[in-house]
C-alpha cells in the first residue's frame, strides 16, 4: 500500500471513529441534538399571539431547558403592546440605535448582553421585572438579533418576552412612533 | 533553519501545542452542542443540514485527533485532519471578519467571537496553528518514508 492510500486509510479510520462515538454519545445525551438543524419557525409569527395583548391568556410553552419560549409576534401585536406603553429593547448596537429606534425603545446591544452573566444581564435591564412583557426587536426581518436578545432574557427568568419579527424597518415604514 | 524542523524535540513540542489546544477547544464544544450549533449557524458559512453533524462530529474529531498528535500514533492521518480543520476555521472566520467590516444592520451576531479584534485574533492563532500542523504533517510522512527505506536496506 503505498504512502498516500496509508494516509488516506488513518484519515477515514478516524473520522470514522469521531463520526461514530459522536452519534452515539448524541443520542444518549440528554442534552443531544438533533441531527438536521431546524431553524424554519425561527422568524415565523406565532398564530396565538395575533389576537394582541390579550394573549397573555395564552398558554406559555417552555423549552426543555426550562424557560418561558419567547413568542414572534407580527406588527399589529406590536402596535397594540406599543399603545399600551409596554417596554420595547433594541438589540442593535448603539450607533445603529442613535440613527433611529421604535420611540421610546430602550438600547440593549446583543453584542454586549450575550458575554455577561446573569447578574449583570439583569443588572443592564435595570429595574424592569421579570414578569413584565418586554418586546424585543432589531434591523427587521432577516435580522437574527431580535430572537437571539429575547432568549437570552427568557434565561434569565423573564417570562413574558416578544419578539417583532418585522423589527425597526417596518415599523418606520408604517410611519409609527419612532425617535430619530 | 532545516535542523529545527526536524529536530524531534522540537515537532514533539508542536505536536503537544496542537494536541493540547485541540484538546482543550473541545472540551466547551462537548459540553454544549447546541451552542456550538448555534455559532457555526452564525458564521453562515455551512450549508444548514450539515450544521448539526458538524457540531456532533468536529469535537470528537478534536480530542481524539489531539490525543493522537500528542501520542503519535496515526500521526500522519491525525496532522492531515487538523491541517485541514484549521483551514476551514481560517476560511470560516476569514468570511466572519470580511462581512462582519461591512455590518450596517446590526443583523449579524457572533456568539463566541463576539467582536472584530477577538475574530483577527482567532485568525491569527489559527495561522500559527496551521504553520505547526503542516509541519508536523510533512516531518511525519518524511521520517515514514526514511523509516520505509531503512527497513527495505535490511
């Protein structure tokens, strides 16, 4: 057998072994993953919470690493929570913030909220308790942070979080509140 | 310069460095799977349905490709793979920095490189990493080699 098949053969033997131990510690693990990544209701709009801020009725769905599911909520829902002076976090950096925001909106950078621990994640939110409902939003539509700011908030125990999906594009294109 | 290279005190050092830190990154990745998912989903750089494989399988490829560098069995096979791993991170985060110039949106989010400085360093490293796996892996298949002739010789 001559050098490069020999090399070839330890490169499969391997990756092979990897490949193997891998699935199997996965699907025993509880903590396991499944094997294709799911992201397609990602950025899809929650049916239940179409009827507005009265879904608070809404059953709260948990996620298996225990915390309140944050829910995607379309521009109406958010209209509505927005009339109802409900707290609303942008989750894009700070110059991005200052160019524009949903009025009255409070600037959480995902950025700088991710690395922190939970003490001084609640700390960056200040006095707003957990069993408030806090709307999460960012760039707009193909913009990831709005979900990714509103899980790390439902970590840390809030249990009321939205997400708007259509996030400040939209909102400004609508011509609603906005601070410039 | 020639003599460094393949002095074997010298490659037993670099084969410790880069079994080491291959060790020692997967360790996290082991822990939490689904994180790791969730940064390589990030780089948008993998095509979606192998993301999860991915991030079942590169940290096994890790630690056992660490423990073989280090212990020098499969030495030529294990230093491929590490070559080869720490060229896809260069590629993947090459490609996370470029774009990551031209945010505007704030739409991008890095979980574990979280900004530009911390991604050039991580490129960096991985450039001196990839300098050491090369010649870990061009010194081993030259002393299989001399080692063959040697036993043809007898």
């Amino acid at each position: 057998m001559n050098q490069r098949n020999k090399i070839l053969k330890e490169v499969l033997i391997i990756t092979l072994v990897s490949l193997i131990i891998g699935l199997i510690v996965n699907s025993v693990n509880p903590k396991g993953i499944p094997l294709v990544r799911d992201d397609s209701d990602r950025f899809k709009i929650d049916s239940a919470s179409v009827q507005g801020s009265e879904n608070k009725q809404v059953e709260k769905v948990k996620t298996k690493e225990g915390f309140v599911k944050p829910q995607n909520i379309p521009v109406e829902t958010a209209k509505k929570l927005f009339d109802e002076n409900v707290i609303f976090i942008d989750g894009r950096e700070d110059f991005e913030f200052k160019e524009g925001h949903i009025k009255g909106a409070i600037n959480i950078p995902y950025k700088e909220f991710y690395p922190k621990s939970p003490e001084e994640k609640q700390k960056m939110l200040g006095d707003i308790g957990k069993e408030k409902t806090i709307v999460s939003y960012c760039g707009g539509d193909d913009c990831e942070i709005s979900i990714d700011n509103a899980y790390e908030m439902a970590k840390i125990g809030y249990d009321d979080v939205k997400i708007y999906i259509g996030g400040y594009r939209e909102w400004n294109e609508l011509g609603y509140p906005v601070n410039k | 310069m020639n003599k460094i290279l393949t002095n074997k005190y010298f490659l037993f050092l670099l084969r410790l460095i880069l079994g080491v830190v291959f060790i020692y990154a997967s360790l996290d990745k082991l822990y939490n799977q689904e994180e790791f998912s969730r940064a390589i989903y990030n780089y948008k750089f993998f095509p979606e349905i192998f993301i999860n494989i991915f991030a079942i399988v590169v940290p096994y490829l890790e630690i056992i490709c660490g423990i073989l560098i280090i212990t020098g069995i499969y030495l030529r096979g294990s230093s491929l793979i590490i070559t080869l791993m720490l060229f896809f991170f260069i590629i993947a985060l090459t490609q996370a920095y470029i774009r990551g110039l031209d945010i505007s949106c704030g739409c991008f989010s890095l979980e574990t490189v979280s900004n530009k400085s911390d991604i050039l360093q991580r490129i960096i490293e991985d450039i001196l990493l990839i300098i050491a796996s090369i010649i870990v892996f061009i010194q081993s298949i030259k002393s299989k080699t001399i080692n063959n002739k040697e036993k043809v010789n007898e």
